[in-house]
C-alpha cells in the first residue's frame, strides 16, 4: 500500500524565510503598513544609547502586535511562543524573537503612540474614500478589567465588612472572657490569633474608607485602580473599562475611540468634538442611544454645529392619568409659559435655580398655577397637594429640537445599531476580546484597546480593498518617506503641532498624504 512520505528529517536544505510565506499573505501587508508610518513622529522611543545590547526596533514590535492582535493573540508570552514557531510570523519577524517582557512593555509604555498609529489606520481608510463622513454613530461597550469583584470596594461594601469584622472580633472576646478558665493555651493563642487576623482587616478596610473620602471617589480597585464596577446589562454588573467610539457608517469604520470609567451620559459632546476635528467639518450627523441623553451635552454638541440624535428617554415618573404627562402641556416660547390640558396657564417669576445632577448643576426655572386647587382634574394631573409643578431645563429649547428632529428622521435613526454595534460584535464575540488585557490604570488599558480598534480597522481595510492596490501604495508611500526623509522636514514642519496632538493626528497624516504626492510630482 503506498503512503505519501515526509522529507526525511537529518535532511540538510537551503530555507529561506521569504519564500516561506506565500505572496498573498497579510503579514507583507502588515509588513508595508508599519515600514510606511514614520514612528517617530508618532511617539515612538527611537533613541537607544550605543553601550551594551542593542534594542529591538519599534517598528519590529508594533508588527508583531498587530499580527497577534490581527490572529486573535495578545498575550506577551503566547506572541512570544509564536515568534518561535509560527513560520509567517517568523517571516514578519525576520526570525526575531522578543521576550515577553519586552514585548509587554513596548504595550505598556506606548499608548498615545498605538492612538496615532490607530489614527493612521483611519487616514488610510479616507485616503481610500472608505469613510462616508456623513452619517455616524457613537455608543459605548464594557470591557472587562483585571480586577475582580470581590477587590472592588464601595462605602456600603467596606461599611458591611467592618461590621462583620466587629462581630466576630465581640464574639471571640466573649469566649475569651466567659470561659477564660476552660480554654486550654493553645485554644487561647488560637482564638488570639483570629483576633490579630481580623484586626489587619479592619485596618485595611477602614485604609480603604480613608481613601474614599480623601478623594471624593464612590469606588475603588485594589487590582485595576482606574476601573469601576458598572452595569453590563441589566442588572448584572462588571469591574470595566467603558470604550466609548464613534462609527461611520459607509463601511462600519470606527474614527474615534477613547477609554473611560464613567457612563455615557457625560461623552457625546467630546465625541462630537473629536469626530469634527478628525473629519475636518461638521455637516454630519451622529447617532446615539438614550444612555446619552443629557443636557448639556446637547448644548456642547450644538456649540461645534454638529447635528445629532439622541434617543428619547422614558418618562422618569408619569401624572396618575398619563395623558396629563408633561408632554402633553403646550409651551408658548415668547411668553414664557406653559398651558395645561385643561386649559390653565402656569407661570414663572423668570428666576433661575440651580438643579444638581451628580457633579454637573444645571439652571431651571419653576413654573405653577394656583388655578390647581379648584380644578376638577386635579387627582387626574398631580399628587403633590400644592398643585402641578414643572421644572424646565435651560436647554430645553435643544432637547426638544432633538426631540423633533427624531420624529422626523426615525428611518435613519434605526440604522444606528447596525452601525455602531458592528465592531464591537466582531471584537467582542467573534475575536473573543471582551476585557482588557492590559492592567494597573486606564493608560495602559488605552494601549491594549488602541490595538484592538487599529486591528479592526486593518481588518476592514484589507477586505475592502484589492490587495495589489493597496499593496502598491503603501510600498510607494514608504519609497516616498525613506528618499525624501529630508524633503519632508519643511512639510512636516507646517504640520507639526498637528502631529504631536493626539487629535489632529490622522488630519495631518492625510494632509500629509496628498503632500506626498504634490513633493514627488514637482521632483520628477
């Protein structure tokens, strides 16, 4: 019976590392993006002292973690393994292999730089025309952080062990104290021992309390110290990291990310800041859920003139006959009063009060009649013995337009999900990458994120565009950057507070592109 055989193992044979990875593999594509960027102006440490063993390229880890990222593998010591066995990596690698300390920290250490590196991935995608710029949608999702529940402290939870911790310790004291003759010693010196135990606790508990009112925080992790116990859904809750990120929705591109441990209601107006500054104008529209809602982000939103909309709310508490919901009261803009459904004008006195909600104070005006007490609907409208009572917010005018504007566009509103949920279905279910991998602060959890959001976007880019054509630009983009190194230094100079801001960093990337192509022609 005949077997197809194996080469034969003592076998000598010239190898080479090229011919090993096949022409279409994505690794030359990784190989061409990363060899087109210029690290240094990214924030890359491109200065090494000449003494003792040399250090390995930034551009030679970058690749790796982009290829680790792009195959589902973060891990240092697993890209370490990788570099070791895996043939195209070794490819990429040009046979290096970092030690997963030095690849942990080039992570660690580089979190603005891995953002502009993400920026440039969106300036590839403009270049290419892959980025609408004319309708997207930002929300928020919950990655996991390196710190457990149980080293997630509150007031309440430090407050119910240090009770805990009291009981026990007024519990052995009373056996100590009742049976001080029947305990043998070495009863004694164990029940003592639980004494000293607990006791560490409560100090280190009642530490924790400290701290708390120290800074004002509501929390505090002990493993991840910038995490925070949020709801994932429902009513099931996770110490994480909220991502927030903006999505155009031509091609499902993120053009914006940005980690945070707070929730929604405060982003929208920054994350209509940093899609104007990337996109360079701001006749687009954003989409968000009602989780953004909030007023005063309607009144930063409406400051940059971007038009957004935002889900409405449910009704926080409705009148004991819905249809005397305030919704149904008719506001009269120029005289500044409401009209209810029976007809009565509420008034206001023209003050404003300040309304606290959480750390922002927003002005309201009350409005009321006195008509309320006579009324034959009054159990139908209110519960409040004095009357109906509404408080109007100063940016009402914003919310209701919003409201309007809603109404109006409900059809492409339902295309928000569609678009904003894209990337975070394909990173969280289908890549698996639903916690940081990265721990100790939200700077090195923005390193491990910003990785993620570059891969995705490579991701996209790579499937949208035929190879050889984007293959054939990031060669000439890297050709132009090595020759004209020289050239480039009065461009970049027009360009340099752009590059160096973490915001206008894909912008001048662009610009730099097209000056790119101007530089050449006047050469040739």
């Amino acid at each position: 019976m005949k077997f197809i055989q194996g080469k034969d193992r003592n076998q000598t044979e010239f190898f080479c590392l090229d011919q090993a990875v096949s022409e279409d593999n994505e690794v030359r594509l990784i190989d061409l993006f990363v060899g087109a960027i210029k690290l240094s102006d990214y924030g890359f440490d491109m200065s090494f002292i000449e003494n003792g063993r040399p250090a390995y390229h930034p551009a030679d880890l970058l690749k790796l973690f982009i290829y680790g990222y792009l195959n589902r593998v973060r891990s240092s010591r697993q890209l370490e393994k990788e570099c070791k066995r895996n043939i195209e990596l070794m490819g990429l690698m040009k046979g290096l292999a970092p030690d997963h300390n030095t690849i942990a920290n080039f992570r660690k250490d580089n979190p603005r730089a891995i953002r502009k590196v993400f920026h440039a991935t969106v300036s590839l995608a403009k270049n290419f025309e892959l980025i609408g710029g004319k309708l997207l949608a930002g929300d928020g999702t919950k990655l996991r952080a390196q710190n457990s529940k149980k080293n997630n402290f509150n007031e309440k939870k430090i407050e119910r062990h240090i009770a805990y911790i009291d009981d026990k310790l007024n519990e052995y004291s009373a056996i100590l104290a009742s049976e001080d003759n029947d305990l043998t010693a070495e009863k004694k010196q164990e029940i003592n021992a639980k004494i000293d135990k607990h006791k560490q606790y409560k100090n280190k508990y009642e530490a924790y309390k400290k701290q708390l009112d120290e800074t004002g925080q509501v929390q505090i992790s002990t493993s991840d110290p910038d995490s925070r116990q949020m709801i994932v859904r429902n009513n099931i809750t996770e110490v994480a990291y909220n991502v927030q990120s903006t999505v155009d929705a031509k091609h499902n591109i993120p053009i914006d990310f940005k980690v945070t441990n707070k929730n929604d209601s405060k982003a929208m107006g920054a994350m209509a800041r940093r899609a104007k500054t990337i996109l360079g104008k701001s006749d687009f529209t954003i989409l968000f859920d009602k989780g953004y809602h909030t007023g005063t982000e309607f009144d930063y939103a409406h400051k940059q003139g971007v038009e957004v909309l935002v889900a409405f709310p449910d009704v926080a508490s409705h009148a004991p006959d819905i249809s005397f919901d305030v919704e149904h009261f008719n506001y009269n803009k120029e005289r500044d009063e409401y009209t209810c459904p029976a007809g009565e004008l509420l008034t206001t006195n023209g003050r404003w009060y300040n309304k606290a909600s959480g750390k922002t104070i927003n002005r309201v005006k009350h409005y009321k009649t006195k008509a309320c007490l006579t009324c034959s609907l009054f159990e139908k409208c209110t519960r409040n013995k004095t009357g109906r009572f509404i408080e109007r917010s100063e940016h009402m005018d914003l919310i209701d337009a919003n409201k309007k504007r809603l109404q109006r566009n409900m059809e492409t509103y339902r295309k928000r999900q569609a678009i904003v949920e894209h990337p975070f279905g394909v990173i969280k279910r289908q890549w698996d990458f639903y916690y940081v991998m990265t721990k100790k602060t939200m700077k090195h959890a923005t390193a491990d994120v910003g990785l993620i959001f570059t891969c995705y976007n490579l991701r996209r880019i790579f499937n949208l565009l035929d190879q050889n054509t984007l293959k054939n630009f990031l060669r000439e983009l890297g050709f132009l950057f090595l020759i004209l190194s020289s050239h480039f230094k009065t461009i970049c100079e027009d360009f340099k507070e752009r590059i160096y801001s973490e915001t206008f960093c894909e912008t001048s990337y662009t610009a730099l592109l097209k000056q790119v192509y101007l530089s050449k022609k006047q050469i040739v």
